[in-house]
C-alpha cells in the first residue's frame, strides 16, 4: 500500500494528485458484502464461496467460457511460479506455448506483440483513451495486462477482471514491476463483482467478439458505470476485407452465422467457438437493447508501431488499408469493410435517474 501512494504521489500530474481509490470487490450473484478469509472471500449474503488464486479472487460464476477453469487455476499458480524462477518474458511465453499450443515461431511474436502492447497503449492514453481515465478505471479483460501497465506507469491502481486467471497473474507480476500493486480478480463480463454505479472509467478492449453472451456484457457494462461515466470498447468488425483476426481466414463475416464455424474449420482446421464478430449495426442493436447506452463509432488507422511488427507484405497492406482509410469514400464503407472499430460514450446523467 505505502509503494502505491508513493508511486501516485510522486509522478504527479493534476489527476494523479490524489490517492487512487481502490475499489472493494461484491458478490458477482448477489452484490452482497463479502467476507476475506485467508483462502477464500464468503458472500455474508447468499453464502456463496470464492477461492482466492495466485492471490486474486477467483468471482468466475458458472458460466459457458473458452477456459476451462479447473485448468486455468493450475495454470495461474505454474505462471507464479515461472515468473519467480525465469522471469516475465518466460511465463508470456509459456502462456503461448503451454496453453494456446503455438509453433516456437508464433510464440516468440506473440511474446514481442504483448511485451510492446504497453507502449501502444501508453500513446493511446493520450489519444482516444484520453477520457477513461477518470479513477476509478475499470478494465474488463486485463489479459497479459499491457494497457493495465501503461495505466499503472501514470500512476493508476489499475482494477480488472479476466476470465483467464492464467493471463491475470502475468499481469500481476507486470503491474508489480511498475511499483503498483494491481486490483485484479477472475471474474466474468456478464457477472461483474462490482457494485452499481461504482465507476468512472470502463475499458474493455477486443472482448466483446468473445464473450458468451454479449447482451449481458452491455447490460453490466451500464449497471456499474456512474452517471457520467465514460466507456471504451474496440472490437475486429464482422464485414471486414482483411482475413479473420483470430484464426486468419478470409471473408468469415460476410458468411450467415451458421456457416461461419463449418468454414473456418474447413480453411484453418480449428473451432470457432467464442468468436462471435458484430458489424456496426449489430452492435448498435445489442446497445439499445442492453441498457440503452449510444456508442460512438469510428474506424481508426493500424497504429504504425503494430505495424512495424508485421513481415513484408502485411505491413505494405496495412500502410495502403491507412491511406484509403484518409478517404471520404473509406468513411462511407468502412463498416462493410473496415478492419476494426472504437467504441466509445458516456452513460448519461438522466439514465440513472430514469432507473
Ligand atoms: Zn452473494
């Protein structure tokens, strides 16, 4: 605790000149009081259990998810483990060969694209992130926790929750080399453990897609932003030119949604469960059917330090995908075409009042 206001006080720009609150954590079924026992949390109101994992409380309710849970508790203890004997960079790795079962190759890469993520999103601090961050700051899906790190090098107590616990004790480790102990916890996106109207700031980046059920996403979304709350999303559109993101095919969305999964098994030979892209419209339909919030869309260019990571031909690609996106015609197609997009709002003041 002393090594955090320390760090807060000593970085110091305006909004930094105040101890960030730290955030208590509610039953995720029940939003009762908890209870902290030297294993476990114990909700006082509908009793329900929660072991504590690698030091975080584990909320995940019992849900569909990519994990399997039992697995990834192991995992977050071998990743305290691999951290303490080898470091950071190894764990980030193992993470990749161990559980996602990467070629050697893709591991390293995929290490490098996360070791370089804090630095992306400390410049995306200042850009589009510029109003998230107004303490408290939520983020749901912290992963290997680059942005959780570019939050805690300005002095933030970054919060967040991740399905994987596997992925959050990475990012533990990483906040704690910044001098920041973290607030972070295992815990789903439909079923968050926080209370209502308890933040100012909620950031989730490359979730949505893969969440079991994206309405409820939203809808808790809403419940715990303050009125005049702001939000941040950023999502791969599902009419987009360029293959797949997450398994490297072409023209998936274009596809009706029961053809989806039998295509990418017959291009790339693997599942596509909980991979669920949304076009432009259907996000704005889900928006006004979970809680009513109005997203802003816009479709930005491939920052050039991801791009610098691309081989050859993928970086001629993205540098031509940034030209035509400068275009008025881009604008005017971006969502049958475009490659990814931002999602930001506010909840309004007079939401809450209606509720
Ligand atoms: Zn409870």
């Amino acid at each position: 605790m002393e090594r955090v206001s320390r760090t807060v006080t000593a970085i110091g720009p305006e909004h930094l000149d105040k101890t960030s609150p730290r955030l208590n954590w509610v039953c995720p079924r029940c939003r009762g009081v908890l209870a902290k026992a030297p294993e476990s949390y114990r909700c006082e109101a509908c009793a329900g259990n929660y072991p504590i994992v690698a030091e975080m409380p584990d909320f995940r309710i019992d849900q569909p998810a990519w994990i399997d849970f039992g697995r990834d508790r192991d995992r977050a203890f071998a990743i305290d483990e691999i951290v303490r004997r080898d470091g950071l960079e190894a764990a980030i790795f193992d993470v990749f060969k161990t559980s996602r079962r990467f070629a050697e190759q893709k591991c390293h890469f995929r290490t490098r694209q996360v070791q370089a993520g804090a630095d992306k999103y400390t410049l995306q601090l200042d850009g589009w992130l510029a109003d998230i961050q107004a303490d408290p700051v939520i983020e749901v899906g912290i992963g290997p926790g680059q942005l959780a790190v570019a939050l805690a090098r300005r002095g933030y107590v970054p919060h967040g929750i991740d399905v994987s616990m596997e992925w959050l004790a990475v990012a533990k480790h990483w906040v704690r080399e910044q001098g920041v102990e973290p607030v972070f916890a295992g815990a789903m996106a439909e079923g968050l453990p926080l209370p209502d109207a308890s933040v100012r700031s909620y950031v989730s980046l490359d979730v949505i897609e893969h969440v079991g059920d994206q309405g409820h996403y939203l809808a808790e979304m809403t419940r715990i932003l303050k009125p005049g709350g702001h939000f941040a999303l950023v999502t791969p559109n599902r009419y987009s030119l360029s293959p797949e993101p997450h398994v490297g095919v072409w023209g998936v969305g274009y596809l009706p949604r029961p053809l989806q999964a039998k295509w990418v098994r017959m291009r790339a030979g693997v599942s596509y469960d909980f991979n669920r892209l949304l076009s432009v419209w259907e996000l704005q339909k889900l928006f006004r059917e979970s809680g009513g919030l109005v997203p802003q869309i816009d479709f930005p260019e491939i920052a050039e330090a991801e791009i610098s990571l691309f081989g050859p031909g993928k970086a001629k690609l993205a540098r031509l995908y940034n030209q035509l996106s400068r275009t008025a015609l881009f604008r005017l197609i971006a969502p049958l075409g475009g490659a990814y997009y931002r999602v930001t709002g506010r909840k309004p003041v007079e939401l809450a009042a209606a509720e």
